[in-house]
C-alpha cells in the first residue's frame, strides 16, 4: 500500500511532479499509517488528507512529497518545521537532512507527535511546543523553512531565520479556495519567488498571526 501511494504520488501531477528520487524513497521509508489515529489506518495511504484531532489534519501524501521537494535537500542540511502535526512530515524531512526541528502550538498534538516520532527512532527530531510565527532562533539561521499551516502573510521571523540560497515553502491565505503555496528564496535582500500553486490548507494558529 504504501509503494502504490508513492506510485501515485510520482504521477500525480504533469505540471508539479514529484520525482526527487531521495523524496520518493523517504516517503516509501517512513510508515505513514503509524501517524494517524487507529481509526483512519485504513486509509493511511490513500492520496487525501486526513483528520488527527484538534481540528488538524494530515497532510496529503503528494502535498508532502512536492513541499519535501521544492526544499531542494541533499542532505546535512539545518530545516525547520512550521506546525508538526501528526509528525509525519518531520519524519519525511528527517529521511532527507542532517536536523530537523519543529514547531507545534497545539500541545496534545505536539506530545502524540513526539512519542510517535520517538518510538519510531526519530530521536533526533528536535521538537517543541509553541508559537511558529516566531520561528526558532536559538538555532537559526536555517537552510530551509517549510510551514504545514496557512498564515494571512509570511511572518517576519521565518524569513529572519532563512538563511540566505534557502528556501521557503509556505502556503498563504486563510480562504479556500484563494490559498497558494508559495516557494520562495531569501537572497540576501529579501524573498524572491519561485512557484506558486493552489492548495488548501488548516489556517496558522498563533499569536503574531492576524
């Protein structure tokens, strides 16, 4: 089930494919089942997303393969994570960079997120509870920032935090449908784009967003 759901995943799409071979190897190594409720296991690998509580859900699995990708890692690298959720996508990007944090701000969620990660040996995720608009400086500046909720405008922290050649993978607006996925680049002088596309997303939560 889950080689046919990267199957899909791989041909998802003609015009934002997903065919980063490191990305469809992660997704094929990381079992997703273990990261939704006993209640949705049956339906762990179909391509949709699905509810874990708290008014969250998880990802679906080409949304999580095509944001992996457009992170352009090659390994080693320093990401942060905006919204761990289920912690699935932080187990996707552990498969793929040197350290990986994480930021939750729903505490149940950020607690079944760090037993699940740890029982599935993903100690070195590093996560924790709070605001994702701040960021997490104490370890910045970061290669890569992908956020997992959809803020009104990008937080000035994260793009703080971006290290400059790194890339940003965030979905804005808090309308659907109206809501675009935006890849972007911090240069030095500021972000520049690089792709767009419509998705839906949950909206952030947190205390510096509107």
């Amino acid at each position: 089930m889950r080689e046919a759901m990267v199957d899909l995943v791989a041909h998802y799409s003609e015009d934002h494919r997903v065919s980063d071979p490191r990305v469809l190897a992660a997704m094929r190594q990381v079992p997703r089942h273990e990261f939704v409720p006993e209640a949705a296991r049956s339906s762990a690998y179909a391509d949709t997303p699905l509810d874990i509580g708290e008014g969250q859900t998880i990802s679906q699995p080409y949304m999580v393969g095509f944001m992996s990708q457009a992170l352009q890692l090659k390994g080693g690298e320093r990401v942060l994570e905006i919204g761990t959720g289920s912690g699935y996508q932080a187990a996707v990007l552990a498969e793929l960079a040197g350290e990986v944090y994480s930021i939750e701000i729903v505490e149940p969620l950020a607690l079944r997120a760090r037993q699940t990660l740890d029982r599935l040996g993903y100690g070195r995720v590093r996560t924790k509870t709070g605001d994702g608009t701040q960021g997490w400086p104490e370890h910045a500046p970061f290669d890569a920032i992908i956020v997992t909720c959809a803020p009104e405008r990008i937080p000035q922290a994260l793009a703080d935090q971006l290290r400059e050649g790194g890339r940003l993978v965030i979905p804005l607006g808090t309308r659907i449908p109206g809501q675009e996925l935006l890849v972007m680049r911090q240069t030095g002088s500021g972000l520049s784009e690089e792709e767009r596309l419509p998705v839906r997303f949950v909206p952030m939560t947190g205390e510096a967003s509107p």
